[in-house]
C-alpha cells in the first residue's frame, strides 16, 4: 500500500460496534470486563485506548514500523526511548539539536547517572570516535533544528551495529513522508507528532516507531508504567491530521523551495541553511536519503541580531511563534525563543549565530509568502 492509502486507512477500519466510518474518540478510562480478567484487550486507558490504538497502528505504518507507541508529547516519547539506557550509560548525541531534548538530557537524565557527548554527527568517524564501552546509544536528529544538517543515517546505522550500540533518529524534521529512519538501519524512529504529523498547530504529542520485539517490550513497558499518554481526543485530531501528510509535505516544500531560493538571491542575506539548495553541504545526501527536502528554512540576514529581531517582528504571514509544522507560516528566532535553554559558548562554536532565524514555511499560497518576506526584509534594511 503506498503512503497516503496508508495514512487514510490503516488502524481505521469501520467501528464494528456502529459501523462508524471514522475512528470515534472513547472518551472512557476503563472497560466492562464479560468476567474477572476477561476482555477484548483493553482494560484501562493508561494501558490502551482504541483511539489511540488507531494512531499507533496508522503511524507505525507510516514508518514502515512493526510497532508504534504514542505519547502525551515529543518530549515524553524522547523520555520513554531513553528509559532504554541505565544510570552509568553513555548516549552520543547531535550537537545541533532540540532545544527541549538537551534540556531534558542535561538538566534531568544526567542528574539520573546517564553521561551526554554532543558531536557533530554531520560526519561518521566523529560520531564513532565519540563511542566508548559504556556507550549504549546514539541519539541522532536529520535534519537538525535549527541549522538543517543532515546526519548519514544508514552510515552512523552500520556503524552502530559493528559497536552494539543502539540509533534513535529524531525524525520530526523530515516526517516520514519523507524519511524512514528504520528502512535506513537505525533501531528507534521518534517523532514530536505535535508539528507535520499533526499538522495544525491544534495539539501535542509524541510517537515512537521501531521493529525490535524487545526494544518494544521496554518503551510500552515505560509507556504504561509512567503514563506520559495522550488523550483520546488528541489521538483522533492526530490522526485526523495524519490524513493529509502527504498533500501537505508536498506543498510545504514546494513553498519552501521557492522561499530559499528567493533569500538565496538577496545580497542582504548572509546564509540560507535548507537542504534543498545545491550549495548544501550535504545535498547528496539530502538526495539519497530523503524523498524531498522539507519545509524547515533557516537564514541569517545582514545586519546581526538587532535585523534578525526586527524582520521577525515585521512579517504578517508569518506568524512569530515557537513550533513549526502547521499549515501556517511560522518565523521564529531561535536565541531568544526555542534554543535559549543553549549555552552561548555551545551555540557560537556550532556556527549558531544571534541573527539566525527559522522558518517553518506554511502552505499559503507562495505569491503571498515571498511577498510578506519581502516586505519584512525592505523594511528592516
Ligand atoms: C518539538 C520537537 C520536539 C519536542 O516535541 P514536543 O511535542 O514539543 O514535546 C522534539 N524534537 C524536535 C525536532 C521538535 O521539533
């Protein structure tokens, strides 16, 4: 079955009780058992949710997963992939990443005995050297938010398994319309469903897709344990959004494409970061191991942090919101908005400047994006 057939129809066959066309929300926490113990599978909602059983099966399919786990947010699912490793653990992670992610790393996990190296994973051999014996994952993002590099998944993948180390891929970023992490090797696909999967800006959540039987046994293990699940009514708007990721990816990028090429072309531009773009550092690899390139910009314009603060301020397509992934246009300074939780000296010594600005770039219509970018860059110039 090919991708939208997926997305419309797995895990929603018609309700057997009703004949309801589209998965309903069971708004129930517990479940009428015939006799003690006995049930159809579920028994409590923490444990399982029909309509959330209905994300899970869709989503894993989506990933061309066996399995797939879904989580009251991005960062739960993050939690619960990283409950695979012990106190005394060693996780090699991307140094360009989710600002959440390395707060929860560095300021919760490692409070609990595990140890981070943050590495520019944008190179294999790096990451390898980074591994030692007590190294028990890699935790990578392709591309990363908010600079758009690209890790070789299938590359880091191999070498993994050579190390028995695990790979968790942050695929949030690319979707998995246009990304399977698990088809390119790695053990763990995990998503922020809060932004493309969703796709509205109208709820938050998280998901985790892998095919290993024993790694699945631990993260639902987590899930039920902890209990970080989402709700039945943010399954159903989920899915609901899931529907339609493939029409909207499509547009996504092609809006995206026009919006780089256009600040590409602009002399006060400094950089535009998209991996769509020839002078890329990894546009072959964007090639290879994408089918597109998405619809994250990144650029820093001339004129430093005060420029960068003012044409976020002046656009009206664009909303200045933190998030990115709904059909509208977001613009965002990650400084002062999704990336503050990062030291300075960290961020400098990335190449992660003050006057860096991120675009989720929406599915308006173009004309009216590039027109509202324009204007913001006139009128700040
Ligand atoms: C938003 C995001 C997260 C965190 O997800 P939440 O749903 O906000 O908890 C993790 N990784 C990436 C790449 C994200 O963009």
């Amino acid at each position: 079955m090919e991708f939208s057939t997926k997305a419309i129809h797995v895990g929603q066959e018609a309700d057997p009780s009703t004949g309801a066309t589209i998965v309903p929300i069971f708004a129930t926490s517990t479940y009428t058992q015939t006799s003690p113990g006995v049930h159809v599978g579920f028994d409590y909602s923490r444990t399982a949710n029909p309509t959330r059983l209905a994300l899970e099966r869709c989503l894993a399919s989506l990933e061309n997963a066996k399995y797939g786990l879904c989580f009251a947010s991005g960062m739960a699912a993050t939690s619960a992939v990283l409950n695979l490793c012990s106190a005394g653990d060693h996780v090699v992670v991307s140094d360009d990443l989710y600002g959440g992610t390395f707060r929860l790393f560095d300021k919760v996990l490692a409070r609990y005995g595990l140890t981070f190296s943050y590495v520019d994973q944008s190179d294999v051999p790096t990451v390898e050297r980074a591994l030692h014996a007590s190294t028990r994952m890699v935790w990578l993002e392709s591309p990363t938010n908010p600079l758009l590099k690209l890790a070789d998944i299938e590359g880091i993948a191999k070498m993994c398994r050579r190390h028995g180390t695990l790979l968790a891929v942050d695929n949030t970023f690319a979707t998995p319309f246009l990304q399977n992490p698990l088809d390119l090797g790695a053990d763990l696909s995990v998503h922020s469903t809060t932004k493309y999967i969703s796709g509205h800006s109208d709820v938050v959540g998280g998901f985790v897709a892998t095919n290993k039987d024993a790694l699945y046994e631990i993260v639902k293990f987590h899930q039920n344990a902890v209990g970080a699940i989402p709700g039945p009514f943010d399954c159903f708007l989920t899915l609901r959004g899931a529907k339609t990721l493939a029409l909207r990816m499509r547009e996504h990028e092609r809006n995206a494409r026009a919006v780089a090429a256009y600040l590409d072309g602009r002399p006060d531009i400094e950089r535009v970061y998209y991996p769509g773009l020839v002078g890329h550092p990894q546009h072959d690899l964007a090639k290879r191991q994408m089918r597109g390139f998405g619809g994250m910009v990144s650029f820093t314009p001339t004129g430093g942090a005060p420029r960068a603060r003012a044409i976020a301020q002046s656009t009206t397509v664009f909303s200045l919101a933190e998030s990115l992934g709904g059909v509208e246009s977001l613009i965002c300074h990650p400084v002062s908005m999704t990336h503050g939780s990062i030291p300075k000296e960290m961020r400098e010594s990335r190449g992660f400047s003050d006057a860096l600005l991120r675009l989720s770039v929406g599915i308006e219509a173009q004309a009216d994006i590039i027109a509202d970018l324009e204007q913001a860059l006139a009128a700040t110039n």
